[in-house]
C-alpha cells in the first residue's frame, strides 16, 4: 500500500509540490467552512445557489481529493486531504445546518470513503495504467456504499432523529454520487490541461 500512495501522474519541482501540496490543503479546509456563507451572503439565503451550496462545496471537496491523488504523494499529504473537508464542514454548521451534530457519527465514514476515493485512482490509474474515468467510477461506488451503509447501520440503531433521516439520507447517496461525480469531471479539465503544459 505504501507504494501505492507515493504513485502520482509525475514529479514536480519542489517549489511547485510545496505550492499544490497548500492550495490543495486551504480548498479542503476553507472551501467547506467559508464557501456556503460566502453564497448565501452574495446570493441570498433563499436563492437557488445557496439551496444548492452543499452540491457546491461537496464538487470542490471531491475535485480537491482527485487532484490531490494524481498530484500529491505520502501518507502525511494524503490523510490530510480526506480528513479535513468533514471536519471543517460539520464545525462550519452550515451545509448540514441543525444535523451538522448527528453528521459527526458520520466523520470515519466519511474518511473511508474519501480515502476509497484517492487510493482508487492511486491504484488503478496511477498502479495498474487503467482509465480515468473507470479508476473514478470504481472509486465513487465504493466511497458512497461506505458512507450509505454506515449511516444505515446508525439509523438502523436510531442514531438520527426522525426528521432529520430523509435529509441525511440524500446527503449520504444522492448528494455524494452527483459531486464526487462533478469533481471526476473538473479534475479531468485540471488533468488534462496540466499535460498540454507539460508537453508544450
């Protein structure tokens, strides 16, 4: 697995690494603290923008993980990328709003499956020289079966109020497919654009 996880697309010039390695970071932690209420302040509360923040934040999140397993590499890089998106996310309040505290049950979850996420394109893309987009199907799949079937474990014991379970529900399936879906697509646009660089 340690081989697996120092796999990126190429290396960079220190100064560049130590570059992506931090604005990677500050997007996983800022964007999910800040972005929604950045929206909602611009938009309004009521708007259809602000309604939609957490497919936002969540495609940004998802773009960040990818990026960050073609580009980044070790341990220490990686684990801090699929961490802290959960945890600014549920401290921030706002995307999950009044069930921000029952989604704290949800955080290892959340970690596995960002974790499935990264190491599916690390190992199939990078290791094994499959295609994009089947490394990223495979990897959404398994991310969202783990954070589905942990919050139906916890449901199933009531860990979540009554009127909160359709909400978290969607936000566990539905609202995971479609932006770590949307982040499969702007990551190949950043993927993409980084080799015509690299080949001019």
């Amino acid at each position: 697995m340690e081989s697996v996880i120092n796999k990126r697309v190429r290396d960079f010039e220190k100064i560049t690494d130590i570059a992506q390695t931090i604005a990677i970071y500050l997007i996983a932690l800022v964007v999910p603290t800040f972005l929604g209420k950045l929206i909602s302040s611009i938009f309004g509360v009521q708007s259809i923008v602000a309604q939609n923040s957490q497919i936002i934040v969540g495609s940004i999140v998802n773009t960040a993980l990818i990026v960050s397993a073609m580009n980044l590499k070790g341990w220490k890089n990686i684990v801090g990328v699929i961490t802290m998106p959960s945890i600014s996310t549920i401290l921030s309040g706002y995307v999950f709003k009044s069930a921000s505290p029952y989604m704290a049950y949800m955080i290892p979850a959340i970690w596995i499956g960002n974790f499935a996420l990264v190491y599916a394109y690390k190992l199939l893309m990078l290791g094994k020289n499959k295609n994009y987009f089947l490394a990223g199907i495979i990897g959404i799949i398994v991310k969202v079966a783990v954070i589905a079937g942990c919050f139906a474990v916890l449901n199933a014991f009531n860990a979540f109020p009554n009127k909160l379970v359709q909400n978290l529900q969607n936000a566990t399936t539905v609202v995971q497919i479609v932006t770590a879906t949307i982040g499969m697509f702007i990551s190949y646009a950043i993927y993409k654009c980084e080799n015509k660089k690299k080949n001019v």
